[in-house]
C-alpha cells in the first residue's frame, strides 16, 4: 500500500459505512516497524458556499500499548448504550472517568 511520503505505510484497511458516515480502520506501520490505528470518521456534507459536496473527516490514532484500555472503554459504552446499566468500576476508574468529565466540561465551555 501506498505511505504518501509520511513514512507510514497502510498496512490493511476496513471500511464501515453507516449512513452519510464511513469509518475507516486503517493499520499503519512506521519506519521501525511499530504498527498502530488510524480511525477516521469522514462524513459528506454540502457546502452552501462552494455549492459542493464535501467530506469532513475527524481522526483518532490507537496505539499498540493503549489498545486493552481502548477496547474495555468502548465495550463499557457500548454495553451502557445498549442496556442502560453502568459498568462496575473500580475507585481508581471512577476517579480516572470523574477527572475525563471536567477536562471534557473545561474543553466544551472554551469551545463556546
């Protein structure tokens, strides 16, 4: 696959689409050989301005060393999605989850 001179190159990729949204799970490789995950959301929209369809696109990477603590937080969420139920945590997470909710509330009031 191709690297695009970033020295990353794509190694595998999945595509999800759901809706106006694709998801794209794309496993990179660096020079050093350490692979991580790009997730990239890209969703079309049309521009008044420009009178075209455009696709804004929002990104996160994943990292080998982060991939447990990803995967336990995604199926807590998932789980709460679908049942409503809370998961059990304990009073380390609890504080961890706490602190994420001021940080997010601190972010989303500078963001106005």
């Amino acid at each position: 696959m191709e690297d695009f001179g970033t020295g990353k190159e794509e190694v595998y990729s999945e595509a999800v689409r759901a809706g106006k949204r694709t998801y794209f799970m794309d496993v990179k490789e660096t020079k050093g050989g350490d692979r991580y995950i790009t997730v990239t959301e890209s969703k079309r929209h049309f521009d008044e301005t420009t009178g075209r369809f455009v696709y804004e696109k929002h990104k996160i990477f994943l990292y080998r060393e982060d991939f447990d603590n990803f995967r336990k937080g995604l199926d807590q969420a998932i789980r709460f999605v679908e049942t409503g139920e809370y998961p059990e945590r304990t009073e380390a997470e609890a504080d961890r989850s706490s602190e994420w909710r001021d940080f997010a509330a601190d972010f989303s009031e500078t963001l106005g």
